[in-house]
C-alpha cells in the first residue's frame, strides 16, 4: 500500500472510538483470520492503557479513558454463525446481529383487539412495566408471542472483511443502511470493491493477513501471540504453505516477525492425496518401472538384454600345445 492510503487508514483507526468489523458469509479462511486479528490488536491497545492507569484512582481513570483516542469499543460481526474456521482464536466474540443498544419488545398486535397501552416504573424494585390491557371480550395478550432483542448500532468506523456486495450481509446491512451510508468504511478484498471510504485490492499480497500486518505495523501497534497466530494462519493457508507464486521474501520476512511473536502454527500441510508415490520403496518401484519402459529397442530380436555381457569362447583350448619361436613347446 502505498504511504497516502496507510495515513488516511492510520487517521481513520486512531480517531475512531466505537468500530464494527464486519466480516463476509463468503469470507475466506484467510479474511477472518485477518479480520480477528485486527479486533484482538485493537482490544490489546485497550487492556495496555486500563493496566497503565490502574494505579490511579477510580474517577482519574474513568476519565482518562473517556477522553483516551486509544480506548475503543471494538465488534465482531457476521452474518454467518458457523466459518469453519475452528482453528483461529477469537471466535467465540462474533456476533450475527448489528445492533446491541436498544432493547426491542415486539408482539402480534391488532387495533381492534387492544384497548390500552400504558408503563410505569416501579422506583423501589427499579423495574420498568409495560401493560397492554385488551377490549372487552377479547382474549389478552399470549406471552409466547412476545419477543426481545438488540437494536440500534452506531459506529465511528466500519471494517469489512470479503463482503463483496453489502446486500449479502443480510440482517446486518437491511435495516442498517443509513449507517452504512454516512460511517467511515474501509473494504479488505481481492478486488477493489464497489463500496468503502478505502478500498484495499489485497491481490498483490500474498494474503489479506500479510496486507493486515503491513497495516498494524504502520500504527505501530504491538502484536502479540493470539493476533499473531492469527495472521500466521491467513498467511500460510492463503499461500497453500508458502508455494503460491505471490510467496516472496517480504512474506517470510513477516512470517519470521511473526513467530518471532510468539505466533502458533496451526495449519497443518496438505497430506499425501495418493496420486505420486508415497514411501522410498513406492519411488523405488516406479523407478524400476519407468526403466523397463525405456530399454532400447533391438530391431531383431526385441528387448535387449542389459544383464552382464558373457565372454565368447576361445577356438582353442587352454591346454592345447602351442609351437613357439625356436620349435619348443609348452603347455
């Protein structure tokens, strides 16, 4: 990337206090390793500074961290439950809903069936009470019908991993549109997308991950073990374990940075899929087989054979007397 699109990323993140990472139904085992690691780098930042303050006391520290750039609320969203990607560290803090502020109560609800709809709030217990009281002679309200749920989202900043339309994030973009349309979107994808403030075509990388450190470096951010496992794994399963053609000497160097990190390898090598041999005695045997296959050809008899050549048999004898110069004799 260059230096102008990695400052306007660098003011984008720092300013930013409330950021949603979004990650793709079709996103790649690579892009949520990359997006993980990108939230659990941010939430680090965090837990350095509650540490840095904690020595201070109560209300020093509540507003420090109010007023602190680098304390920030960092989210993970998909609209997908289950990735396949059981081998990354992180999971467990995707959410598939947007929205976590408001408390919603939905019911069926007909105007005919409802004479009234009051609250009150009972200070003592410090409980809210909704009553929807029905006409006369109809049957009140079935409690089964009744449903809770997390509304409302606000956001600084908006991070998308592989979503390659907003339409395809379903529950997380409908509803949602107009923050979408006036938040910060920076968009990680193998292309350049149609949508985002910054768009990063990752194609020239070896992976979305590599692109990623290229980034954290640059905010100067420390890695630690889990987002460095991470962003280890994006890389090698991206780069089928360092044999892609886009695997060069920037991606080992950052591989080395990484493990140097305390980075975990979790991807393991792709086995033996039975197509070439297995073992030295299967190489051995096909060898043999692929010799045979290639002895020479002699035009008059087939095959030749390549056994040890036999010595042709004298027309005389060892033991037969031989005249010799002078007329002697010796056997």
């Amino acid at each position: 990337m260059d230096e102008s699109k990695l400052n306007h990323l660098k003011n984008l993140i720092t300013s930013a206090q409330n950021i949603i990472i979004v990650i793709g139904e079709e996103a790649s085992f690579d892009q949520v390793a990359s997006a993980l690691a990108l939230a659990q780098l941010l939430s680090d930042t965090n837990h350095k500074n509650e540490q840095f303050d904690s020595s201070l006391d109560s209300n020093t520290v509540e507003n420090a961290l109010a007023d602190s750039k680098d304390h920030k609320q960092i989210r993970l969203a998909s609209p997908k439950k289950s990735l396949g990607t059981s081998q990354l560290t992180g999971m467990e803090g995707i959410s598939q809903e947007l929205g976590h502020q408001s408390l919603t109560i939905s019911f069926d609800y007909s105007e005919e069936k409802v004479d009234k709809i009051s609250y009150h709030i009972g200070e003592e217990a410090g409980k809210f009470y909704l009553t929807v009281k029905p006409r006369v002679g109809v049957e009140p309200l079935d409690p089964k019908t009744v449903k809770y749920s997390l509304t409302g989202a606000e956001a600084d900043l908006l991070v998308l991993f592989g979503v390659s339309e907003l339409d395809k994030l379903d529950q997380l973009y409908f509803g949602y549109e107009e923050l979408y349309r006036n938040t910060p979107l920076i968009s990680f994808h193998v292309f350049e997308t149609d949508f985002g403030t910054v768009k990063i075509d990752t194609s020239p990388f070896s992976s979305t991950a590599e692109a990623v450190y290229e980034l954290v470096s640059h905010l100067t951010l420390e890695i630690t073990s889990d987002p460095a496992t991470n962003l280890l794994a994006g890389i090698e399963q991206a780069s089928n374990c360092f044999q892609s053609r886009t695997t060069n000497a920037e991606t080992f160097a950052i591989v080395s940075d990484l493990l140097k990190r305390g980075a975990r390898r979790v991807i393991k090598p792709k086995v033996w899929s039975g197509t070439g041999p297995k073992t030295s005695s299967d190489v051995s045997s096909k060898m043999t087989k692929k010799t045979e296959a290639i002895r020479p050809q002699s035009k008059l008899s087939g095959n030749l054979e390549l056994t040890s050549a036999k010595t042709p048999q004298s027309t005389k004898k060892l033991n037969q007397t031989v005249p010799v110069d002078g007329g002697k004799k010796f056997r």
